[in-house]
C-alpha cells in the first residue's frame, strides 16, 4: 500500500533556530500533501495543503513565512518552522494527499 | 475548522468488553472515516464508511453511519489490552481529499 515516510520522528531544538521536517511518498506520487499539527491530547489540526511545482494553501491563523512549505517534487514535501519558539512544541504530521489516507508517522517537535 | 465531535472524550473499560465510540458532524459529507493513534505515534486508517452507506464491518470494527443524524458510531468487540489508543473519526466532502478530525475518543482497555 501507499506509504509515507516521514522524518525525523522526534527533534529537540534552540529557540530562535529552524527545524525541517520532510515527507516522501515511497510508492506513489504525492501531488497534494497535507500538513497537520496536534498540541497534547488534543486532535489534529490542519495548517497547510502542499501541492507540486504550486504555492502552498495555509489556513487561517497559520503564519506562512513561519511555516515555510516546499513540495519541488512528487515524493518530497517539506515544512520547515523558522525561528522556532516554546510555543511551536508540537507534534507534526503529514498526509499524503492522492492516496487520500496514508499519514506520515509524525515528528515530535521540543523547543527549549 | 473541527467538525466531528467524538463522545465520550475518555473511556475505560475491561479486556473483553465492547467499546463504543460516537461521532457527530455538522455538514454534508462524501465520507466518514475512523482512525487510531496510539500515544505520540502516527495515525492508523481504520475504517471507511461512505455517505450512502449506514454500516460497515471490519474485523473486531462495526461503523454505523446516519446522515440524518450527522453521526457515526464505532463499536470494538471483545477489546483487547492493545485497543487502548486514541480514537477519531474524520469527515470528508465531495470532490475532496481534505479531512476534517473530530477531538477524539481515548479508549483505555484494561488487562
């Protein structure tokens, strides 16, 4: 089946800095990438829908030039979170959109 | 935005028993899908059940669907001690491939 490869899985960093966080359509190619983020025992939360060789649609409240999305291909979608805070701490996950439900394992996001 | 909302938002129950977990949503809908996360992991596909459709079997899995009511059901039978996750269900509209979770039921089975 469709799979999603998503890393990393956890990732500590600085305040200030930058973390990317990417996902790859193993077996197919992913026009559409979803982006989610989930704060602690709460559900997932769409940010932004990534779409090949196009600008990324964010929704709103989500600030684009924080969460810069790149998806230059059909198995690579990237969501980089710049100047990182304690307030981002967050888990973040992908989903590939063709296949409609194959999500990305999820990367556990700590800013200290 | 959020669309289902899971009932009840914690369950406990004993290896054996049968959980049942609802969903309600609040527009029209091409699909309503189930899914499970264990703690800090990624999310598992468990069931699809379509709009013109009003029940679905998987394995342990029965979804009910009512259009009517704008709800969904989820029953496991004879649960297991690796059940225990968190439950959502998650709408889609026609023509889309964009989800829209519910908060979640989480199912704790215990030994």
């Amino acid at each position: 089946g469709a799979v999603v490869s998503q890393h990393p899985s956890r990732v500590i960093c600085k305040s200030g800095t930058s973390v990317k966080i990417e996902c790859r359509s193993l077996d197919f190619q992913a026009t559409t990438m979803f982006w989610y983020r989930q704060f602690p025992k709460q559900s997932l939360m769409l940010m932004a829908t990534s779409n090949e060789g196009s600008k990324a649609t964010y929704e709103q409240g989500v600030e684009k030039d924080k969460f810069l999305i790149n998806h230059a291909s059909l198995t690579l979608s990237t969501l980089t979170v710049t100047s990182a805070h304690p307030e981002d701490s967050s888990f973040y996950i992908c989903r590939g959109g063709n296949y409609g439900y194959t999500f990305g394992s999820g990367t556990r996001l700590t800013v200290v | 935005s959020q669309q289902g909302e899971e009932d009840p938002q914690a369950l406990s129950i004993q290896e054996g028993e049968n959980a049942t977990m609802n969903c309600s949503y609040k527009t029209s809908i091409n699909n309503l899908q189930w899914y499970r996360q264990n703690s800090g992991r990624g999310l598992v596909h468990l069931i699809l059940i379509r709009s013109n459709e009003r029940e679905k079997h998987s394995g342990r899995l029965r979804v009910t669907l009512d259009t009517s009511k704008k709800s969904s059901s989820l029953l496991i039978t004879a649960s297991r001690a690796a059940d225990t996750a968190s439950y959502f269900c998650a709408t889609s509209g026609a023509g889309s491939y964009q989800l829209t979770f519910g908060k979640g039921t989480k199912l704790s089975v215990i030994p």
